[in-house]
C-alpha cells in the first residue's frame, strides 16, 4: 500500500514539474512573440514619424502681378515665353519693400522653390484671359523654408530668411499642404519638387518582366519535378542546386546578370527588361519551392481517381492537381515578387542607379525601381532628402504589406481542404 502511495507521489510530482516546464515554455515564446512585435511597431513608428512630413509640404500665398508688357503680341506663344521667374520673385519681394539690397533680395528669392514659376506658368496657361490681371497662388516653399518650418532647423537659412519666414507665418502666409508631386512628380535635384512616378513605372515595368518569366518557367519547372521527373541522381542534383540557389546573395545575381546580360548578350544598361531578368533569376527558386510544396500537398488520390478514369497523366495534371495547387503556388509567387520588390543590390550592380527626369515609357527605357531610389536619396546631402527618403520607404513598405496581404487573401479564398 506504501508502495503504491509513494508511486502516485512520484507520478504527481512529475506531472507537475513538466507542467510548470510547459508553462514557462509558453511564457518564453510569448514573451518571444511580444519583444519581436514590440521591434517591429517600434520600426514601424519610426518610419511613419519620419515619413508622413515627407508627404506635406509647406507653401507660400503670393499674389503674382501678370503686366500685359510682359505678354507682348498675345496669344499662347507670349504666355508660354513669359518671364514667370521674375514675375514669382518680384510677387515675394513686394511683400518686404524694406528689404533694398542687393544680397537681401537674393536672399528672399531663395525662400521660394525653383517649381514656383511653373506652376504659375501652369496657372496662366489654364486661363489666358488672366494676362494684364493678377494671380493668387500657394506657391511652393524652397526645402530649406520647409525643413524650418516642419522642425524649426535652420539649416541653411540665415537668422534674416528665418525672420522673414517667421513673418510670412505670423501674416497668415505659410501653411502645410497635401504634396501630391511627390507621388506625381519624378526625381529633381531639389528636395520639395523630388517625387517617385519614375521610380514607381520603373517598378511596375521591371516587375512586370520579373513576373512574366519567372512564373511560367517556375511552375513549369515544379510540375516536371514533382510529377514526371524520374528519381535519379541528375534529378537530386537539380534539387539541391534549386535549394542552394534560394539562399544566394542577390548582389551575386547581380554580377551574373552584369557578366551575361550586359557584357555578354549586350542589353542596354539601366532598363527594366534586364533589371526583370536579374530579379527573375533570383526570384525562380523561392516559385519552384513554393509551387513543389503546394503540388506535393494535392492528395495521391486525386490523381488516381483522374488516371482510374482515364486520364493520361498530362492531363491528371493540368485539369487536376495544377488547379487544386493554385494557391499555393500564386501564394508563394506573390512572396517572391515582394522579396524581388525590396531588392537593390542586383538593380545597382546593372546600372539602374541613373538620375531621370522623364517617367520610362518602357521596358526598354532607362529607369530605376523603388529601392534604388530611396539608396540614392538617402546618400543625397540634402537635408530636404531625409523626409523624402522616409517617406518613399512607408510607400515601399505599403506596397510590400499589401502584396503579403493579397498572398494571405488568394490562400484563404481558394484554399481546399481534403
């Protein structure tokens, strides 16, 4: 009886012991789970507090004098050759007639932006009646006003232009707006006119080559493998050389797209046809893995209900298994379209690093991607640069969730369960 006793005594003692182990495993991985999302929140903060003033800007309310001498012989052709610079600046310098030297004017001229007079060239254009009257604008502030203005950083304004900014905000006269060049607009030089329409065609363009060869040519290379390859050495080679592939540099597809793409077939450098096969490249192993998953996941019966019935096994495949596997596989593409989303390094090493004012037409029209862009504005000098960088990574990074979002989306939707 005492043995029996001291048995169940051993029996509980161990029971709880292994329960308070699975409870502080349990802690342990919540805890895991809680420091990796209090990392991530914290860098997703951190990037919308940086970026979300990149997407405001700050502007100046000018009345522009439009004199008919300066629209001499009337029609389209004067309004399009007029001096809208001089009329911009003059419309800023009315505003402090004390200001009277030389250097004083100039520094006034510089508050505002070189995108000014276009727009005020935009304006009278829209209305030619307007020559010989006056108009009232927002006009673009320089990138130095802005930066002052957002944070209070001088930066390279002097104590005087922060004077003048000051009083232009105290008149009613500065104020914040929606910047919507900045997803209309392509690069500049200067940081308040910057936006990210050629890079954002560019990306379209290079993921749309990316897309058309990778995916075809993936699942093709699964449906082989999984379904009809036989099981022999060269076939085993072909299976580590794809799992080895998945896990190399993509600065190393980069140099063979360099070596073989540029140097060896002669492409032009910096289009999205060669910046797509590059990231096709490197995109291919992570499609084939994923398709080879989801095809190995359509049950054996399935095709053995199509052979029973008559099916060959080509069309087992195709009308059968492919379906079923469908999701899986476009899951799997649309995650490795968003690993070929984010990438750089292979884009620079084939030259898609060109400064362009004019938004790519094509896939054979130089252009640069998204990554690319914020690598350039992030080694820019300007201060302006910094919200602009910060910004074009909270729109990479929504376009990146978003493409995971569509992945989780497509396998809820089609997913079947045997």
């Amino acid at each position: 009886m005492n043995e029996a006793r001291d048995t169940v005594s051993v029996v509980r003692a161990g029971l709880r012991k292994r329960r308070a182990a699975e409870r502080r495993f349990r802690l342990a991985g919540a805890a895991a789970v809680a420091v990796a999302a209090l990392f991530v929140a914290f860098l997703f903060a951190v990037i919308v507090k940086n970026g979300l003033p990149g997407l405001w800007q700050t502007r100046i309310l000018l009345t522009v004098e439009l004199p008919a001498a300066e629209f001499q012989g009337g029609g389209e052709a004067a309004l399009r050759g007029a001096n809208y610079r001089k009329l911009a600046r003059q419309s800023l310098l009315g505003l402090f007639p004390e200001a009277t030297a030389r250097g004083e004017r100039r520094a006034l001229a510089k508050l505002l932006s070189e995108g000014a007079p276009y727009e005020v060239r935009r304006a009278a254009l829209a209305d030619p009646d307007l020559a010989g009257g006056a108009l009232t604008l927002w006009l673009p502030a320089a990138s130095s006003v802005d930066v002052f203005y957002k944070s209070g950083a001088g930066g390279k304004l002097s104590e005087w232009q922060q004077q003048k900014v000051a009083q232009l905000e105290d008149a009613g006269r500065l104020r914040k707006a929606f910047h919507y060049g900045f997803f209309l607009n392509n690069d500049s030089r200067s940081p308040e006119l910057a936006g990210i329409r050629g890079a954002l065609a560019g990306t379209f363009y290079t993921l749309l080559v990316t897309l058309a060869l990778s995916f075809p040519v993936g699942v093709a290379a699964a449906c082989y493998l999984e379904e009809f390859a036989p099981r022999n050495r060269w076939t085993d080679l072909a299976e580590v050389s794809i799992n080895n592939l998945a896990a190399v540099p993509s600065v190393v597809f980069g140099l063979l797209g360099l070596a073989v793409f540029i140097n060896f077939f002669g492409l032009p450098r910096s289009v999205p046809l060669v910046g797509g096969l590059v990231l096709s490249l490197m995109t291919l192993p992570t499609i084939i893995i994923a398709a080879r998953a989801a095809l190995r996941a359509v049950p054996l019966s399935i095709r053995q209900a199509a052979l029973g019935l008559g099916a060959s096994k080509m069309q087992t495949v195709l009308h059968h298994v492919l379906p079923l596997a469908l999701p899986g596989i476009l899951t799997g593409t649309i995650i490795g379209m968003a690993q070929a989303l984010g990438e750089s390094a292979p884009l620079l090493m084939v030259g898609m690093v060109a400064f362009l004012v004019n938004t790519p037409g094509g896939v054979l029209d130089p252009a640069t991607v998204l990554p690319v862009q914020v690598f350039l504005w992030a080694d820019s000098p300007e201060r302006g640069f910094v919200e602009k960088t910060a910004a074009a990574i909270l729109a990479l990074i929504c376009f990146l969730v978003a493409m995971n979002l569509l992945a989780v989306i497509i396998r809820a939707k089609f997913q079947k369960r045997w």
